[in-house]
C-alpha cells in the first residue's frame, strides 16, 4: 500500500568511471542500501541521504546504482549479513554476476538540464523518469508498462498542439509500436471514437492472464481514459500524472514476472530551488510538489526503493499545512546526513590515484579539510588533479607546496589556478569556455572551440573530462558533462574573460535554436539586469498566449539568474503570481503576489520616492485583489485594491503630475467599483467610477493628448454604463455608452492605430447594442453591432490573429444574428452566424484550447442549427448540432466543472438523441 492510500486521498571524485574506481568509505550506507534491497517484507521507508555540495553525495548515489543493485539468494543474504560494514560492501562490490539478481535501477538527477531532459518540469521530468525506467528494464523477461500514464501523456502532448512524430519522439523507441503508435495516431486524429478504441486497446495489450490483477488494480480502464480527458490539462491533469505513473508502476510490480526490487534514485533535490533563499513555505513546497506526490502513491511493499539526496534534510512531513495531501509523514523518512571524507579514508584514495609520498598526502588532506577529519571531497580531487597534471609535465609538487598555500574560505579558487598551471593551455582554456554551459557533450565543446579558437579534439575532451571538477550524466543514450557549480560560480562572479566569451558565443547558438530559456540564461551571465528584462518579457508573452510549457522552462532558467536588485526580484514574482492566477492556483498567486510587495518594500526602504517601485507594488496589490476577488474574498479584494490606491497616492505625493500613477490609481478605483458592484453596492460602486473620472480627467489636463487616459477614461464610463444598465438606468446607461464612445475617438484622433482604444471602441459599440436590442430598439442596435464589426475588422486588417478581436467580432455577428432573427431576418441571421463561426475558428487556430472561444462557437453553432430548422434545412441543422455537440465537449475536456456548459451539452445530446430516435 503506497503512502498516499494510508495517509488519505490522492488530490575522480568525478562522475566517470575512473571515480567510481576511486570510490572510498561510505560502507554504512552501502550496508543500509543493500539492507533494503534485501529486506522482507520490503520497507516501506523512503531514504533521504543530505549534506553539503560537493561532498560526493552524487557519487555515492553512482555508486549504490552502479555497484550495489544487486541481490543475494534469501539463504545466503542471511550468511552474510552478519558482516562488518566494510566487509559486507567489498562482497557486495565484488560478486560475480552468476551469484546475484540485478536489481534494474534508475538514477534521476534533478541538476541536470538538457533539451527536452528538464528534470524538475512536472511533465518533461516525469516524462523523463518513465523513459528511464522502460530502458532500465529492457533486458528483463517482464517489461514494465505504464498504460494509463502513457495515455495521459500522448493526450497532454496532443492538447498541447503536438504533432505525432514529436509525440513519439518523447517514447523510447521500443515502445514506439503497435498499441502506443495507433494511439498516438488515433488521438491526433481527433475521432473520439477511434480515441476511445485505441485507448482502451492500449492499456488491456499484452495483459493476457494478468488481465484481472491488473484491472483489479487501477480500476475501470475505460472509466480512467475518460477521466483523463476531462481533465484541464494545465489546471488538473499535469497535477495528476504522478499519481498515474505511481498507480501504473505499483500495478506492474505486483505481478509475477516483476522484479523483487526496483531502484529510483533522485539526485541534487535542492536544484528545485536554485540559488533562491528564503522561499515561503507556500512556494517552498509548490516547486517539488509533483515529485512529493510520485513518491507518496508509490507502493514501497511491491519492492520499490527509493533513496533521494540533496543539501537539506526534507521538510516534507510539513507540506500538507500548505499543500493538502503532498505531505510524506516523517514515518514513512528515514533521513541520514552524509559528512564530508574521513582523513583515513582521503589517505585511500590518494593512495588509489598513485600518490605515493605520504608527507605529500598528508599536507593535501590537511589543506582540503573543512573541519578535523573531515576532508572536502571536491578540494581534495583537485588538489590529486593538480598532482598528477604537474607531474605529467615533469614536475614533482611536495608537501612544502601545499603548506604554503594561503589559508581562503575560497578553496576552490586556489586549487583550480594551481591545477590549471599545469595543463595545456589550450585544456585551461577550454574549462573556462565550458564553466559558462548549463551542461555540455562533446558538439558544445567543438562548437566553442571552433569559435573561440582553441583546440577542441576528442582525446582533448577525453582527457578534460576525467578531472574531478566535471560531472558526467546520461541524457537519452548520450552522455553530457557540467563543470563543478562552485567553480562555475566562481568563474561568472570574477567575469572570466573567456567564460564571458563564451557565454556571447552560447546565447548565439540558443537563439538559433529557438530555445529562449537558455539564450536568456547566458544574456544575463554577459549582463545582469538586461537578462533579467528579456526573461520578463518573455515570460509575459508566452503567459499571454497560453504558452504554459515555455513558461515552465523560463520558470525552471529562473532560479539560476542572477538578480542583484530587489526591484527586479519584485518584477519577477509579480510575474510568476501572473502564471499561477491564470492557472487558477490561487494560493500560489496569493503567495507570490505577497513576495512581489516585500521585494518593492525593500527596494523603498532604499530609496523611498522610486516611483517605480511604488506603482509597480500598487499594480501587485491590485492584481492580488483581482485574486481574492475571483476567491470571493470579497472584503479582502476591497482592504488590498485600497491599499493600492494609497501606494499611489503616495506616488503621486512625490510627483502630483505623474500620469503613471493617475492613470493607475484611476484603474484601481475602477477595478474596486466592480467588486462593490458585485456586493450590490451600486452606489459606492457608482461613487468609485466617478473618482476615477476625475482622476483621469486630472491627467488630461496635465497632458491632454495621453491616448492611454483617454483609453481609460472611456473603459470607466463603459464600466459604470454596465452597473446602470443592471439598475434599468438605461438612459444613463446609453449616455455612458457614448461618452465612452466620444473618449475612445478623441484618443484615435491622437493614435487612429491604437488597438487598445480601437477594441474598446468595438466593445463598448457591441455592449451599447445590447442595450438598444433589450429596449427593442432593433433598427440602432444592427446599426451598433455593425459598427462594432467595422472597428473590430479595422484592427484584423493591423493583426489579422488577435484571439480577442476574433473573439469580439465573432460575438458581435453572433448577436446581431440575434436581433436579425428576431426581426425574422433569416437569411440575413444565417449569414451572420456563419461569419461569426468563421470568426471564432480563425481565433481557434491560432489558440485550440481556448475555452470561452470554444464556448462561444459551441453557442453559435446551436443557434445557426436552430434557425436552419425552422427553414426545414434539417440535414445542415443536424451537422451543425454535432458540430457544436463537439465544441462543449472540447471545452469540458479543459473545465470539466463549468456546469453551464455541461447543461448546454446535456440538452444538445437529448435533442440529438431524439432526432436519432425520430
């Protein structure tokens, strides 16, 4: 049983080979891996293993994969486990392979980012690990499968635009066949029956007799395919697949060709969190909340052994005060901290490495030492490194050359100079380069060797590669490397000639790549505060477009920027509370939103008048209202939108003529009116809107020609006609209505391209017919709804795929549709709704998952059936009901909780079904 059921519901020392030769000391943890691996019945405890960087947790990890994952015969287990530690790890080492069973393993560093490898993504690093587990099991006479994670992910990457090859590029190739490969090609044709077959087909394959188990297990496969689609992929279904992929592979060690014990190892846990301190616990615990939730639904009695190492013991057991249901109990932890090497133990591997002259390894083991016998792993590797190197160059270091060394918190610093000294020049120079790359293989480093002009061949980088300060890992058959993070810091924080060369030369070859993440990562190496306004930018456009899987990408680079101001710090998380509200986590918003203030606040108290500053907190207040508001927190929304109003007050106390802070101000009491409407405080609502006009009309006599005060000025009075057309003022309302009109033509009198003014303008036309048709005022509303159509098709003409403006002029066809089938206009209504339909599917291209686009369509199409039926065009009715049938679908698959939708489905379906039936 995983944690999850019993916890509640599921809501040199280097990397290589020649390290792992070296590998000394560690035997009490060898003894307690192998204990779990040998256990009965399994343990049910996970291993958390943490200490400081660079003490050689990472090749420990290598080494219990590589060398320990292996199995005695229950007899002989109980022969030899009565052993010392060290006896037991040098038999365990040294087994033949006739006399264990290999325990398939798979390590999974969190660290390590390469392409589509990003380890920490909830999707691409889940992806990530069940690529792993499939090729670690390849050899075995059971394969695992994970059919219903699987289907979840061909059904994500389908939503999210993928084509199929791409789709079956993220699948090992053994798996790319049969059952998986029809149902990629089924899902991305979009027949839903198909989809249903093909899934269904996909997840009984190859079960045979174990059938029933299995079934037993994850329950109805069809009832769980069709709980898959319903899911909002970016909203729920992201959330939910580690729990598939802990449901799939707890089913796949049950059965009785699985293997005893199966090994998950999970490196560098603090890389979740970069070089940001301090985090809430609100975001502390939401970066590794998927890998929480693996861990908690895998069942450990199957054989399933987890081992996970980081810098920090975990905090987890306290998740569940923020994250309900993600907590791992303290039970269900067994937490060790790993220290640095014992003198005895440094001694044997200076020995092993060939350093025969014991005063020689006594002054090294003394100068790498952080504490009494505790010797830094990272500084005694380069202190061996820089040995060997001088001798090869035919001079021989003494103790007396390490006594001397100066006594430096910065360690590293020293030894990598001296190590250096004795390399080729053309090898020093190449370590430079490759401390500017996130990670590198041999055609990243013949890349900055061809354009920095050093010599870049292969037994170059072979030799390169072995030095104690380079990290090998395996990424989809390949192996990349990354120089040590403390000396890469190093590099970057002295500016390094050649490393900032480099990173010139690797911000190039990320932008024609078109991989914006890792482009923007070297630009702020090269400059700081510039990388920091691209990453924002970006970030916000990909945020504007739905981009959500570019933005976890700038998301996981952002916590390796360097930021150096606590203004930018503010910028940043104003824009990551931006994603989580979009993404409907509120309480991440909320959170966020709450570091976006301190960040400003600290920037105040340096300098109080910024006026930057200032605004950009009254923005973050008022976007964090708009949250509260949205969680009808209400009384909340209207404390923070008048907190915002006084931050810029405060602004505009340092500069009364700023038209920043008015216009801001302005906004907020205006966003602040909409919630008292909302309370059906009509009238301080309507005191609200006339504040905020006299705002706006303070900035215009400033500056009479601000196209953006004119802007919104004429949004407030739309706003305010909205709240007296609810009272039945319509009179007032149209008199709003058209001084709205009146400020949106005097800002195109000033801009006749300004979009903004230009959409509202339309907008604002299509709301003052609304209007005009509740009167009955037919005539002026088709005249309003078509001079709506006009503006809107002013702006397509500028940028013929804005998604809103497609939105806008698909709903003003479809509602001067309407009103021309009320005048019983039919054929004049059908055009109408058509053009409206044409409208929404432009939209739709350009932005599929759309769900208020899919919506409107959905309607649109009902309407156009219902009409064409009362001219007996049954056959066109018919399609275009199935059509719209298709539409709600759509969009419930995204917002499977909208009900107003899922009525409007459930009635077509009645309807459809009694034509059938007919």
């Amino acid at each position: 049983m995983s944690i999850e059921e019993r916890e509640g519901n599921w809501d040199s020392l280097t990397e290589g080979d020649r390290a792992l030769s070296l590998f000394t000391d560690r035997y009490e943890f060898t003894r307690l891996f192998v204990e779990l691996l040998h256990q009965e019945p399994a343990s049910e405890q996970l291993l958390f293993l943490h200490g400081d960087g660079g003490n050689g947790k990472s090749l420990l990890l290598r080494h219990l994969q590589e060398r320990c994952c292996k199995r005695l015969a229950a007899e002989q287990w109980q022969q030899q486990r009565g052993r010392s530690d060290a006896e037991l790890a040098h038999l365990i080492e040294n087994l033949r392979p006739t006399e264990f069973i290999p325990v398939p393993a798979v390590l999974h560093d969190f660290g390590q980012s390469i392409g589509i490898d990003r380890p920490q993504d909830p999707f691409y690093g889940l992806l990530m690990l069940r690529r792993n587990l499939a090729e670690a099991t390849v050899g075995l006479p059971y394969r695992l499968r994970f059919p219903l994670y699987d289907f979840a992910c061909v059904w994500y990457l389908h939503q999210k635009g993928k084509s199929p090859q791409e789709i079956k590029s993220l699948f090992p190739l053994s798996d790319v066949s049969g059952a998986l490969s029809t149902l990629i090609d089924a899902v991305s044709g979009n027949a839903f029956g198909a989809i249903a077959k093909a899934a269904l087909d996909f997840v009984v394959e190859d079960l045979e007799e174990k059938v029933t188990l299995y079934l037993s297990r994850i329950g109805s496969p069809k009832q769980k395919i069709q709980e898959i689609q319903q899911q909002d992929v970016d909203r729920q279904l992201i959330y939910n697949l580690p729990r598939l992929l802990a449901q799939d592979l707890n089913a796949a060690m049950s059965q009785r060709q699985a293997p005893k014990r199966l090994a998950l190892f999970f490196d560098t846990h603090e890389a979740f969190w970069g070089q940001q301190k301090n985090l809430s616990d609100t975001l502390l615990f939401e970066r590794d909340e998927w890998l929480r939730r693996l861990l908690r639904g895998l069942n450990l009695k199957a054989g399933i052994v987890v081992v996970v190492a980081g810098r920090e013991a975990p905090r987890w057991a306290e998740a569940g005060t923020v994250k309900p249901k993600t907590e791992i109990p303290s039970q269900y932890l067994r937490v060790r901290p790993v220290s640095h090497l014992a003198a005895a133990d440094a001694q044997v591997y200076l020995q092993r490495v060939g350093l025969t002259d014991g005063a020689l390894r006594q002054a090294l083991i003394d100068y790498a030492s952080v504490e009494p016998n505790q010797v830094h792993p990272l500084y005694l590797g380069l202190g061996a490194d820089g040995v060997l190197q001088a001798k090869d160059r035919g001079v021989q270091l003494t103790a007396a050359d390490f006594t001397t060394l100066p006594e430096t918190a910065d360690k590293s610093k020293v030894l990598i100079t001296r190590l250096l000294k004795y390399v080729e020049p053309e090898i020093a120079y190449a370590v430079y380069a490759l401390s500017a790359c996130r990670a590198f293989n041999f055609e990243l480093y013949r890349l900055l060797g061809q354009t920095l002009d050093f010599q870049s061949t292969r037994p170059s980088f072979e030799l390169l590669t072995r030095f104690s300060f380079v990290w090998r890992t395996q990424r989809q058959g390949q192996t990349w490397y990354r120089i040590h993070d403390l000396l890469r810091r190093l590099n970057d924080a002295e500016h390094q000639e050649t490393t900032q060369r480099a990173h010139t030369v690797l911000r190039q070859h990320y932008q024609a790549q078109k991989e914006a993440a890792e482009a923007i990562y070297h630009l702020n190496r090269l400059n700081w505060e510039q990388g920091v306004e691209v990453w924002i930018v970006t970030f916000d456009q990909a945020l504007r477009y739905g981009r959500y899987e570019q933005c976890r990408k700038l998301l996981e680079v952002q916590s390796e920027l360097m930021i150096q101001s606590d203004f930018q710090l503010g910028r940043i998380s104003q824009s990551q509370a931006n994603y989580f509200a979009q993404l409907a986590q509120y309480q991440e918003a909320i959170q966020e939103y709450h570091e976006a203030i301190a960040a400003y606040d600290q920037a105040l108290l340096q300098v109080p008048d910024d006026i930057s500053a200032l605004n950009n907190k009254g923005l973050t207040l008022q976007c964090l209202a708009e949250v509260q508001a949205t969680l009808s927190q209400c009384q909340n929304a209207i404390q923070s939108y008048a907190a915002a109003i006084a931050v810029f007050d405060q602004a505009l106390q340092q500069a009364p003529d700023d038209i920043s802070a008015l216009n801001n101000k302005g906004i907020a009491l205006q966003c602040l009116a909409e919630v008292q409407a909302r309370l059906s405080q009509y009238q301080e609502a309507i005191q609200s809107y006339a504040a905020a006009v006299a705002l706006y009309d303070l900035a215009i006599l400033r500056e009479p020609g601000n196209i953006m005060t004119l802007n919104n000025r004429g949004n407030t009075f739309q706003r305010l006609a909205s709240v007296q057309s609810t009272l039945s003022y319509h009179v007032a309302a149209i008199q709003s209505y058209e001084s709205a009109i009146a400020m949106f033509d005097q800002a195109l009198l000033q801009a006749p391209a300004y979009i903004y003014a230009l959409n509202n303008k339309g907008i604002t036309l299509q709301s003052l017919a609304d209007v005009q048709a509740t009167l009955s005022q037919h005539a002026e509303a088709v005249q309003s709804y078509t001079a709506a159509i006009a503006i809107f098709d002013q702006v397509l003409l500028r940028d013929p795929d804005d998604i809103y403006v497609l939105n806008n002029k698909g709903l003003a066809m479809q509602k001067l549709a309407d009103v021309q089938a009320t005048l019983s206009q039919r054929t004049q209504a059908i055009q109408s709704y058509m053009a409206a339909i044409v409208a929404y599917d432009q939209a739709l291209l350009q932005a599929p998952d759309y769900i208020q686009i899919l919506n409107n369509k959905g309607s649109a199409l009902q309407s156009l059936a219902d009409m064409q039926a009362t001219l007996s065009q049954h056959q066109e009715a018919l399609a275009n009901r199935q059509a719209a049938l298709a539409a709600f679908n759509h969009s419930l698959q995204l917002a499977p909780n909208d009900e107003y939708i899922r009525n409007q489905r459930d009635q077509l379906q009645v309807l459809l079904d009694e034509l059938n039936d007919g």
